[in-house]
C-alpha cells in the first residue's frame, strides 16, 4: 500500500490525491482520502480504482476541504480480498477526544489474536482490515492525546506499519521498530509539511525532501512545529529488501540509495555470478529493466526490448484473484519477433513467484523464434511467505518452495536459469560486505525464511518457520 498525508495548504486533498497517484504502483485497487477543515469538520471519499479515475472529479474533491488530509492506496494482503469498500483506508473513528483518522501501510502480524480480544471486550468491527485494530486500541488508551493514544495502540501491535495519521489538528507519522516499510518527510513551502511512502510522492507536488522518518520513530506535526518521539523499545532496522527489488518506484530514494541505481547494480553483480553466452539481454517489463541494463553493461551483450508491455495494464500480481493474473501474462506482454527471431536471448526479471509469469514468457519467446533462453533473475528464489505487507502466496504455490534451481529451470523449459545470491543482493543494495548472517541489515524473510518477528497469527495457525 501507499500512505501520504499533508498539513498547512489550502486544499490538502488535492495535494494528497497527487502523491496517492505517485505511489500508485504500490496498491491499484481502490484509495480514500480524509480532509479536515475548521469550519467544515471531517469529510472522507473512498472509491475502487485508480486515483486518476476519482480523485481528480471537481465535485468529489470540493467535498474535501481543509488544510489537512491524509490518503491512502490499497493493494490487498491482508482482510478480505473481495472488493469491499468498507476495507478501503483511511479509517476514521470518533474519540472523546475529537475525530481522529489512520492510513496503514504493512501486515500486522498479531491483529488475528487483538481483534478477539477486542471483540470479546465489546469492539464492534467495520471492516476485515488488521488496521482497524490501531482505531479500536486507541478508543481503549487512557492517554489525554491522540498521538499518545496511537502510540499506546502501536505498542500492542507487531509486525510492519508505515502510519500517516491525522487529527483536526495534527499530521502524525510513525514506522515500526524494524522500519520495514518506507516514509519520509518533505517540506513544501514554507509553512507545509508532506508525509509520504515514497520520494517519488514528493516529487509530484514540488516538495523537498527533508529526511526519513526513522524506524521506531513518531513525528507529529502541527502549528508549523514538528515533535519527535521514540515510542517504542530499540530494535535493529530490518527495512524490506523486496522493497528495492520491486515494489517501490525506481526514481524514488531510499536510505540514500537511488531505487534505479540498487537495480542497475543487481544485474552487474548477476553477470559476474551467472555469466552465460548470448546475443541479447531483454528486460522483462518493466520491473525487470533496470537489472538488464546493469546486465548488458557489465557483460557486453547487447541490450534490447524484445518484449513489449501494453503501458494500459497494471501490475499482473496486484490482481488478486489467480484467475485474472494467468491471464495477465498476454494481456499485458507481447515479443517483438523480428528482433528475437533466430538469437540467443537472456531475459532479466525481478523474481520467479509461483512462476507462471516465467513459462509463459518462455512459450511466447520461444514461439517467436528465439534459439535460446536463458532467465536471470534479480532476486533469490522466493521460498518463503511475507506477513508484512507484500502479497506472496503461501509455501504451497511458491515454486522456490518445491524445488530446487535445477528442477525450476526443467519446469519452466529454459536453457539455464539462475538468481542472483543473498549476498550479491546485499551488495547491490550498498553492503559491501554482504549480507551480515549474524544480524542481517535487511528483511529479507522472503528468501531466507528468517523471519525478523515470528508472525504470530499464521503460527497460531500452524505455519512453521
Ligand atoms: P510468477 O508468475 O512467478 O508468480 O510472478 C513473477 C512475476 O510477476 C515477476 O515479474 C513479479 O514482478 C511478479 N509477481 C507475480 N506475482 C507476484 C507476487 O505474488 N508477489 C510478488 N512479489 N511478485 C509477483
Ligand atoms: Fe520484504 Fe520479503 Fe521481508 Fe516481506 S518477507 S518484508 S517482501 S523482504
Ligand atoms: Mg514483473
């Protein structure tokens, strides 16, 4: 999902509808947004579809006014995966207090076992979401603030939140302990101030990066002021390396690091571990563009765009039925025949799932005339499930689960297959050391089944680590 939240302009929303379209990529099926103004109170829309679909109707966006608003995008993982518009974040609640509203990004790992006890305890659930846990554990703190009253709810929960919150007053931000999802703050003008998942948020609306909110960290901004806070007891970061792999925008800016430059240098350290024979490097678009360009330039093969991504469809694995995503694979890629016809081609893409994007790209380079195949891949094999946010299926589908490299390659039907290590990974990530196998600097439970906080719900439900 993608979270975004701005105080102190004249109408927030609009601001706010501009970084949810910047961090589209990171959720597709719906998005909502709550604005606050003095005089009018809070007004929310949530719609399914795309940001540029909703929330760019006058109408719509006159009934959001005020200097502050938050947004959000959903890309479900968590609750149900029927389009329900009752799931759709921001979630509003009113306190004692006065309204208060909160856009989650993450999977909490415990919110299976606190939603029974809040019900048990009389909580009456709107939604299937694990966010909605944050609302009701807030209406039940003693604290006298809502930033106080969401830090006590943070506290209860595990697992992986970037949170942009808001009151009629306040913009609050807050990252989990590990920092596994990504947020950052920007400064737009003078007086306004921009939460965002990505840089690439700012950069729509001409606001300038000020710094990452800091894993563990709460920043609450109002009246032009910015208070800090460490709710939460000292934990190692563990920030989400898939993050860098794919789900985050290669011109955005993590820790630093250039998203696009982390790719280019996965397919460097690829052609030096996995070095093959061949007349073309082909990206598979576009998420495993980056990588082939850092492939082609370190090995001297010729890039080239032998596949083509019809631009009008989104990511095949944001669908969330299985059905639509088989069919995703030809809806949305086509080989460039006269290009392929007859050559040695390596095809370069992010990560091998349940690998029936893989196979069909194969068939389909194949039928085009290619003499050969070969698949390089910008991430380990994915083995494991995530719990903290990102979609992957459970072990049963995840072909990395089932077998080895050598039988993967015999399913899928190329001449060679290979993924890049743990270890070039961390390097291309800015580690020159690799990956520390002690206190790994990143979450990477994905692919090495180290999970950095036991995910309690699924274990409670038999999963075994
Ligand atoms: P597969 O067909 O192997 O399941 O999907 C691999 C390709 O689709 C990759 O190009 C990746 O970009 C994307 N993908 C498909 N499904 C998923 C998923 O569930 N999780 C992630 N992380 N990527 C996926
Ligand atoms: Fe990221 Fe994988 Fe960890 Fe999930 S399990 S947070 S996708 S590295
Ligand atoms: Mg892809």
């Amino acid at each position: 999902c993608g979270v975004f939240g701005v105080i102190g302009v004249a109408d927030a929303a609009n601001f706010v509808a501009l970084g949810m379209h910047a961090l589209q990529h990171r959720g597709q099926e719906a998005g909502g947004i709550v604005a606050h103004d003095p005089e009018k109170g809070f007004n929310s829309a949530h719609r399914f579809g795309y940001v540029r679909d909703n929330f760019t109707k006058a109408s719509l966006m006159e009934a959001l006014p005020g200097p502050l608003a938050i947004g959000h995008v959903r890309y479900s993982t968590a609750g149900s995966k029927a389009a329900v518009i009752r799931d759709v974040q921001p979630f509003f609640g009113e306190f004692s207090l006065g309204g208060a509203a909160v856009a989650h990004n993450g999977n909490l790992t415990n919110a299976e076992a606190l939603r029974r006890e809040l019900i048990e305890h009389g909580a009456i659930f709107q939604s299937s979401s694990d966010t909605e846990c944050i609302i009701h554990l807030m209406a039940r703190s003693y604290q006298k603030t809502h930033p106080d009253r969401l830090a006590d709810a943070l506290r209860r929960v595990e697992g992986a939140f970037s949170i942009v919150a808001m009151t009629d007053t306040a913009l609050i931000g807050a990252r989990d302990p590990m920092g596994v999802r990504p947020l950052v703050l920007g400064r737009l003008g003078d007086n306004a101030y921009v939460l965002s998942s990505e840089t690439c948020g700012l950069d729509i609306i001409g606001a300038h990066f000020v710094r990452e909110i800091a894993p563990g960290e709460m920043v609450v901004i109002q009246n032009g002021k910015i208070e800090s806070s460490r709710p939460f007891h000292a934990s190692q970061s563990r920030f989400c390396i898939f993050e860098h792999v794919y789900f985050s925008r290669p011109d955005s800016i993590i820790g630093g690091r250039s998203v696009y430059e982390t790719r280019r240098q996965i397919g460097v350290e690829l052609a030096r571990e996995a070095p093959v024979e061949a007349d073309l490097v082909c990206p598979v678009p576009d998420s495993g563009t980056p990588a082939a360009i850092g492939y082609s330039q370190e090995s001297g093969i010729p890039f080239a765009l032998g596949i083509t991504r019809n631009q009008y469809m989104g990511r095949t694995f944001i669908e969330p039925t299985e059905q639509i995503r088989n069919m995703g694979v030809r809806l949305k890629l086509n080989v460039n025949r006269s290009l392929v016809q007859g050559k040695r081609v390596i095809l370069v893409d992010d990560s091998v799932v349940r690998g029936t994007t893989s196979r069909k790209i194969k068939e389909m380079i194949l039928d085009a005339g290619a003499a050969e195949v070969h698949f390089r891949i910008a991430s380990p094999p994915t083995a494991w499930p995530c719990f903290y946010g990102v979609d992957t299926p459970d072990r049963s589908k995840l072909l990395a689960a089932r077998m080895s490299e050598d039988e993967m390659r015999d399913w899928i039907g190329v001449d060679s297959l290979k993924f890049i290590s743990l270890d070039g990974l961390y390097r291309a990530a800015g580690e020159a050391e690799g990956r520390n196998s002690a206190c790994p600097q990143y979450c990477d439970a994905c692919f090495s089944g180290e999970y950095p906080v036991a995910p309690a719900d699924q274990i409670a439900k038999g999963f075994e680590m």
